[in-house]
C-alpha cells in the first residue's frame, strides 16, 4: 500500500488537500483550510517536480502551511477596519447619520427611521416630530441624537 501512495504522489496530495477542505466545511472554523491550501500547492509542484522525495514534500508541505496561515493574516491585518468598530459594533457606523423624527420627544425618547429600521433616539432637550437629527452616540439598541441647525 506504502508502494502505492509513494508511486502517486501527486494524488496523495490532491485527496489530502481535499479531505482536508471538505473537514474545513464541516466547521472546524479555518483550522484546516490553510493545511488544505498547502497540500494543494504541494500536488502541483510535485506534478511538476516528480522527482521530488517524500521528505521534500513533507517539507514543503509544513512550510507551505505556515506560510499561507501567515499570508493570510497579514491579509487580515490590512483589511481590517479603520474606523475603530469591532464586528459585533457595527451599529457605530449610525454615527453621523442624518433623519428626521416620526413622533415628538417624550421624556426625551422618540423613533427615527434610518434604512429600513424604526430606531429608538434619546434626545436631551425635548423636539418635535419632522425635527431634524443627527446621531451623534450609540447606547445598545438606542441612539443619542442632537437637533441639526439650519
């Protein structure tokens, strides 16, 4: 059997490579893409260097895994975000945003629509409804809103 893998390495890889994706999908939550990614890239040069022995292509195998996990951070890193919200803050990106008011304000509360959502709004000094407001805070489900002067 050891004979059989040895002669077809390319293979060995490629099925490797896939079992490892296919795990991936079934939500190891990106430990094993990387590792299939690498044992991809290992059956290609392996296709084009048959010459290459089994403990090159281990070699080649683990460095490639490494450095795509690393790639890939890097990749992250610059994507990331550069107004300061986290994934689980993206209701900060309202901030600046601009609406009017559906009802006046009652003991400071009131409801905006902004996209395709009725917000609660906090506002300190009372307003009435059809005002104009900027968001200029975010307090869990409420915004903290101020007139817009004309």
């Amino acid at each position: 059997m050891i004979e059989l893998i040895a002669s077809q390495a390319m293979w060995f890889w490629l099925c490797f490579g896939g079992v490892l994706l296919i795990l991936e999908m079934l939500g190891t939550g990106g430990y094993l893409l990387w590792s299939g990614v690498a044992a991809l890239v290992v059956a290609l040069l392996v296709w084009m260097l048959p010459g290459l022995s089994w403990e090159w292509q281990g070699i080649l195998f683990a460095a490639m895994t490494v450095v795509c996990a690393v790639l890939w951070r890097n990749w992250q890193r610059r994507r990331q975000r550069t107004d300061g919200t986290t994934p689980n803050q993206m209701n900060h990106k309202l901030i600046g945003l601009r609406s009017h008011l559906l009802t006046d304000t009652e003991d400071g509360f009131s409801r905006i629509r902004l996209a395709d959502g009725s917000w609660r709004i906090h506002s300190a000094t009372p307003l009435p409804a059809g005002t104009e407001v900027e968001v200029i805070a975010v307090d869990g489900i409420t915004l903290t809103v101020r007139a817009v002067s004309r």
